[in-house]
C-alpha cells in the first residue's frame, strides 16, 4: 500500500501540472507499475521477480486506460 500511496501521489502531480510547448497546453500522464514484498519473505528478496511484477502491472495500467497505478502481484 505505501508504494501505490507513492505512486499515485506522482501520478496526479504529472496530471495536475500542464507544461507548455511554444504553442499550446500540452497535457502529460503517467502509467505506474508497482510490485513489492517483505525482508522477511520466504526465499528472500528476488529483485527478477519484483522487476517482472511491476512490468505486468504498468502494462496492466496501460491497457485499462492509461493515466493510473497498478499493483502487481507475486508468484
């Protein structure tokens, strides 16, 4: 849950600012994959499976729409 509070919380701050070209307001998003898990966790921390996980997970968030986080999850 922390990782997705930080992850929307930069999503909607690139939503929110409206950068400028040279001749119009040029609207930006972003898509965010996230994965996590516990120091504790049986196995350890395997950095391959979280990387694969929050890959799913923004793929996942572009195609549901775009503009959005999306916690992926392990094995």
């Amino acid at each position: 849950e922390g990782a997705r509070a930080v992850a929307e919380t930069i999503r909607a701050a690139v939503a929110a600012d409206r950068s400028q070209d040279c001749t119009r307001d040029t609207p930006v998003t972003v898509s965010i994959g996230t994965a996590s898990t516990w120091l504790g966790a049986p196995g350890g921390l395997d950095t391959g499976v979280l990387l694969r996980a929050a890959d799913a997970a923004l793929y996942q968030a572009k195609r549901l729409g775009r503009n959005r986080v999306e916690a992926g999850t392990l094995p």
